[in-house]
C-alpha cells in the first residue's frame, strides 16, 4: 500500500511539473517554426538549420514528460522498455547536436564572413543536418545493440538499459563538451562584435572630432552589454541547472550520493526544461523569426482600430450630428488594414 502511494505521489510530481512546460515548449516551437516558414526573406543555410533546431526542439518537449519517469522501475517487457528509456535520449541527443550546428554554423558565418560561402556547412546543407540527426541515433541506439546491463529476471529500468560507462561516455564526453563549445563560440562571436564595434567608434571619432561620444555610440554599446548580459543569463539560467541535474541524476543512480527521489524528480525536470527553453529564447530574439506574427499583430490592430472608427463615425451620424471631422489616423508605426 506504501508503495503504491509512493508511486501515485511521483506520478502525479511529474504531471504537474514536466507536462506543463513540455506544452510550453511546443507551442512555442510551433509558433516560431509557422513564422519562419512565411518569412521568404530569410538567408536559406540558417533557416534549415534553426529549423532542424527547433523540430528536434519540439521532439524534445514531447519526450519531457517521459525522462524522470525513466529513474522509476515498472514492469514493461523488453521491447517497449528499451523504446521508453532509448527514444527520449535520443530526442534530447538530437537537440543538443542540432544547437551545436547552428552555433557552428552562425560562428563561421561571423567569424570568417568572406569564406563563409565556401565552408562544406554552406555548401552541404542536407549533410549536414543529416549527421546532426544520424550521430545521435547511433550512439543513443547502442544499448539496444548490447552495451546495456538487461538480464534474464531483470526489471524495466534506467540501470539496466544504461550502463554506467555509457552514461559517463554520454555526459562528460558528449554533452557537457557540446555546451562548452557553444560557449566558446558564442564568447568568440562577441569578440568579434566587440572589435568591430571599436572600428566603428574609431569612423565616428574621426567624423566628430572634439566632441563626447555620440548618441549612435551609445546605443551601439548599449547594444553590446545586452548581448553580454544575456549569454550570460542564457548559460546561468538554463545550463548551469541541466549540466548540474545531470551530474546528480548519474550519481545518484550509481549510488554515489543519497537523493529523496522527490529532489531528484525536480532536478531531472528542471534541468531538462530549461536546456529545451534555449531555442525558443534564441528564437524569439530574433526579429526576422517573428517578422510574420508581427506584421499580423500590426493589421489586425489597424484593421480594428478603424472598424472602431468607422462605428464611432456612424453612430455620429445616426445622433444628426452633421459635424465634419477627419478619419482616425493611423496607429503609429502600424500599417493601415488592406480594404
């Protein structure tokens, strides 16, 4: 009876903290993927790539709900215990070398911009993403080939599918390498910016000799120190909690530490969310992905704004005020409604 209780207590731990932001997460994938497809404008190499990100993204969102229930053992079959425990790895391999890709890809694009065109990154879209979704699968798909502990009485669980040298081959060879070079590269891309920005002050110094900095040489470091601020927050807020989820949930599966279960639960969900939140952030940061939805705020916005003005109009008339007055001007920085 404990132990059933115990269970539909951890049940119901999960439901109410991975379901939630598992939903969250797809929506907004969904709705940045929808504005990406209508933009026509956007550069064609970066838009496969963010939206490889962002579909493995979602793959990851839907597989949310599924990783801390992997830490309890059930009685499902081998099959269907292997498809359980070795799909959401994979999702969330997927979704890390997808963000690898398109770190690697943007800092090429910055970094070398002259011979971007030609890097094999360019030039061999389809390769590329190929590899970025075919290593995964590979490496996640190795306990199925053997590398696992299942014997012949042995319960469905995370130790028996997941060996402990596959688990340290995974984080501190695969995934915790991966968010270190994506902060090498983001800190490089910003060295970048940095210097460019001090050839730019040095053109507007020689322009405004004998005056203060201008007006534009603010806004430029302005723009700087956000930039800085929030790859700073981006790692503290989202990586920090999944890197540090993941080195407990492998200690304490080995029995190296002694976890409540209920800490452990929230650690796994936490830290795996907040990775999956890193596409999204960098998403919605990006004007060109929301161009379509704004464009659509925009004339929806115009277009009731002047059905308002149009009824205020006619309700004038219907008082028999003759009075002439001017139609409501357009909103500011909004395009009026087509008729």
């Amino acid at each position: 009876m404990n132990a059933s209780g115990d269970a539909e207590s951890i049940r119901r731990c999960v439901i109410w903290l991975s379901d939630p932001l598992s939903l969250v997460i797809i929506l907004a994938n969904l709705f940045i993927i929808l504005g990406i497809l209508r933009n026509r404008k956007l550069p064609r190499a970066a838009s496969w790539f963010f939206l490889s990100l962002l579909f493995a993204d979602l793959l990851a969102g839907v597989a949310l709900p599924f990783i801390p229930r992997m830490q309890c053992e059930n009685n499902r079959g081998y099959h269907s215990c292997f498809f359980v425990h070795v799909t959401p790895n994979y999702f969330f391999l997927a979704f890390l070398a997808n963000l690898l890709a398109v770190h690697y890809e943007k800092y090429l694009c910055i970094r070398y911009p002259l011979h971007y065109h030609h890097f094999w990154v360019h030039r061999w879209v389809p390769l590329c993403l190929l590899l970025t979704w075919a290593l995964p699968l590979i490496f996640a798909c190795l306990p199925v080939l053997g590398w696992n502990q299942w014997g012949p009485n042995s319960n469905c669980s995370y130790k028996q599918i997941f060996p402990p040298a596959y688990l340290y081959l995974e984080i501190y060879g695969f995934l915790i390498p991966s968010i270190l070079a994506m902060a090498f590269m983001s800190t490089q891309m910003l060295r970048v910016a940095r210097h460019q920005l001090q050839e730019i002050k040095k053109v507007l110094r020689s322009v405004h000799q004998g005056q203060g900095p201008s007006e534009l040489e603010q806004q430029l470091e302005l723009r700087h120190a956000k930039c800085i601020a929030s790859l700073f927050l981006i790692f503290l807020v989202c990586w920090v909690p999944y890197v540090a989820g993941l080195h407990v949930s492998v200690l304490a599966i080995q029995n190296h530490i002694s976890i409540d279960r209920y800490t452990l639960l929230i650690l796994t969900c936490v830290g795996s969310g907040s990775a999956a939140v890193v596409p999204i952030i960098l998403g919605l940061s990006n004007r060109q992905y929301t161009q379509f939805w704004r464009d659509v705020a925009a004339k929806g916005y115009a277009g009731c704004r002047a059905r308002c003005c149009e009824r205020g109009e006619a309700g004038r008339h219907q008082d028999g005020t003759s009075q002439s007055r001017a139609p409501c001007p357009p909103a500011e920085g909004l395009a009026s409604a087509p008729s």
